[in-house]
C-alpha cells in the first residue's frame, strides 16, 4: 500500500463515502483505526447523512463515528430526518450541513479549524439542485465562501452532494485550481474518475460505506418490489457484504495542491486478510 509520493510535506486526506446505518458504522469502528495507521492518514472526513437507520444522524451516531475515527463529517439533504435534530446540532461542530440550505437553518454551514500539525482545514459541503428540492445556487454559494474565506485555510476540502454527475463535474471543473479537493456524494455508488482537475483533487461519487448485497444501502427485496408496483414501503438497512469506499488525496498544506488521489473499496473479507479478524 506505498503507493504515494514521500519527497514533500503533504497530508494525507481519507474522504469516506456516504455511511449507511449501523452496518457502516460497525465497520468504521472495527477498522478505521487500521486503516488510518496503515495508511498514514492525517484527516478522515465522512458523509454521515446516512449514517442513523440509514436516513439523517442522531448526537448518538455522530458521537460514535468520532469515537471510531472520523475527524469531520459532511451531510446532505437527510441531514435532518431524524426527529430533534435541532436540539444538539447547532453545538455539533465536527459536522457540516449544505451551506446553500435557507439562512437560519440548524447546524453549522462549513468549518474552518486548525489541525494538530498547525495547519488550517476547510471542509464546506454544497448541495445540488438537479433532481434535488431548489435550493440556493451551490455554485454562487461557494463562490461568496471562496471570496470571503479562502485566505484563512491552507486546504479546502468539499463534498459535492448530488444526484447528477454533470452537476458535480460542474463544480469540480469550476472549483478546479481555487481548492485541494472535490468529491461527490449522494448516490452511493462509486465512480472510476478519480483523478486531477490540475491541482485540485476530484472524483465524481465516492461511493458508500454499508452493505453492498442491497440496493445503494438498503434491503433489497423491498426497493425491487417498489418499482415494480409503485407503492411506497418502509427501507431497512441491510448487512451483508460490507464494504469501505474511500478516495486518498494528497495535499501539499504549502500551497494547498492535491498531488495524488487514489479510490479504494474494501470488503470485509479483504479487510481479514490485510489485518486479520476483527475486534468486536
């Protein structure tokens, strides 16, 4: 797994796709910590959104994913499906919601924060609108964010949460050269496009980390069944076939250039064979 450049200072960032429910969670706590150390890695940023019952977080999840690892998480349009959500996430400040949701809206829009090496990180997480409820425009917001913040980070990291993939090439081309990284997110499957927009680090859809014998997370029988009739039916998380979705980005903080970036997706079972059986 040496597979990145060691001649410059770099850091080393791990953007985790889209965690489903507890089967995503259990694998980021049974592995992360390996994953992180044989891997090097400085940053762990993950999609959360998913991550309680397989629609929106609770204070419980967030908490746990810290625990197993995660240094931020970004969201999306499920970020306030649970009920109460209000009540903790104003006070949650590892975790972003969309930053062109309505002004006045519950948690915090993007976070700006030193690392331990003395570097300052950046995560912000627009929204699309394509497909999506008509939100503000993702692109005018990160635009205003850039001309007011982007002097105060040496790297900026962003997760594009979309449904199409024009829609998040878009912005990978137009924030191509401003930031260090670019991911999507949303749509669960990952996609064979990581690679350099120049300095700027971008794969179209990261993927999701959850069971992969499902339907982009969840049992599969009752989504199959759904369109076949149309009606509506409750989604269960499913558990078989786990697996970890990831991009690697390397970052130079000098000048905040992404000069590598690399896609993994492991299974539980390669996860066996590199690090032997996992702790409960």
């Amino acid at each position: 797994m040496q597979l990145f450049m060691q001649e410059q200072e770099r850091l080393r960032i791990m953007a985790i796709g889209d965690v489903i429910g507890r089967t995503g969670r259990q694998l980021l706590k049974r592995r992360l910590h390996q994953l992180r150390e044989q891997l090097e890695v400085d940053v762990v940023v993950a999609n959360a959104e998913n991550c309680a019952g397989g629609f929106g977080v609770t204070q419980d999840a967030y908490k746990e994913l810290i625990k197993a690892g995660v240094d931020y998480m970004t969201s999306g349009n499920h970020v306030y499906d649970k009920k109460g959500t209000e009540n903790w996430l104003d006070q949650a400040d590892r975790l972003v919601r969309p930053i062109n949701f309505p002004p006045g809206s519950h948690g915090h829009p993007f976070i700006l924060d030193t690392m331990t090496s003395g570097h300052r990180i950046a995560i912000v997480n627009p929204i699309g609108r394509v497909f999506m409820k008509t939100y503000d425009c993702p692109f005018r917001a990160m635009e205003n964010w850039l001309n007011e913040f982007r002097n105060q980070a040496d790297l900026v990291l962003v997760d594009m949460h979309a449904e199409a993939t024009s829609e998040k090439m878009a912005m990978g081309q137009y924030l191509a050269g401003q930031v260090s990284a670019v991911w999507g997110t949303h749509t669960h499957v990952p996609t064979a496009d990581a690679r350099l927009l120049g300095t700027t680090g971008y794969v179209t859809d990261l993927g999701m980390t959850g069971a992969y014998d499902s339907v982009i997370g969840m049992e599969k029988e009752s989504v199959i069944a759904g369109f076949f009739d149309l009606k509506r039916r409750p989604f269960e998380v499913a558990k078989n076939d786990p697996r970890i979705s990831f991009c690697i980005f390397d970052v130079t903080p000098v000048n905040g250039r992404c000069i590598h970036i690399q896609s993994h997706v492991y299974s539980m079972d390669q996860l066996e064979e590199i690090y032997g059986q996992a702790p409960n």
